[in-house]
C-alpha cells in the first residue's frame, strides 16, 4: 500500500484535486501527500478540508501554493477545528489567497507548519 505521494507542479487543475482528495480519504495508509503548486483551486480546497475534517491516518499535507481562496481557506480552518488528528501537519500558509482574517485563524492552530 502507498504511505508517501509527491505530486507537485503538475498544474492538475480543480477536478484532479477533488478526484485526489477523495481517492485519499477513503485510504487506510497514505500518511504523506505533497500536492502543492498544482492550481487547484476552491473546489478542491473544500474537498481537501472535508479530508482533513474525517482523515486520521494523514500526517503531512502539503496543499501551499494551489490558489485555494479565502473560502476554502475557511472550511480548511473548520476542519482544523473539528479534527481529532493531533498528529497532523500541515503546510496551506503559502501562496493561497487565503485572506488575512483566514491566515490568522488557520495560524492559530499548532498543525499548521
């Protein structure tokens, strides 16, 4: 089974990163995926923040510089909020328009790296 996935500059687009995001949330043993600078988008921000709000198994999400939007950045920070995965990190900060108010919240949170 896959434990690591490195994804990065592959400019995937929104519909590839829900596709991913789902795919990953249904898995048992995918404990890393990088899938950074990929212009993603809103859409897949939201399907990434549903993965973060169910994922257990995730320890390192690397979804920085993907254009994700003060909204999705939002539901990212709600996640956050509802995740029992204390043992996640995870790297959003950089290069996603997420809006001051949003940096500021999402920051707040010690999983955030």
């Amino acid at each position: 089974s896959v434990q690591a996935l490195f994804i990065q500059s592959n400019g995937l687009g929104e519909e590839a990163g829900v596709a991913i995001a789902e795919a990953v949330a249904e898995s048992q043993s995918l404990e890393v995926l990088r899938i950074q600078d990929n212009k993603l988008g809103a859409k897949a921000g939201h399907a990434f923040a549903e993965l973060l709000a169910a994922s257990v198994v995730l320890e390192h999400l690397d979804i920085t510089k993907n254009g994700l939007g003060t909204e999705a950045g939002l539901a990212i920070a709600e996640a956050l909020e509802k995740s029992s995965n204390d043992g996640l990190k995870l790297e959003v900060l950089k290069d996603n328009g997420l809006g001051k108010d949003v940096l500021e919240r999402i920051k707040k949170d010690e999983r955030v790296c």
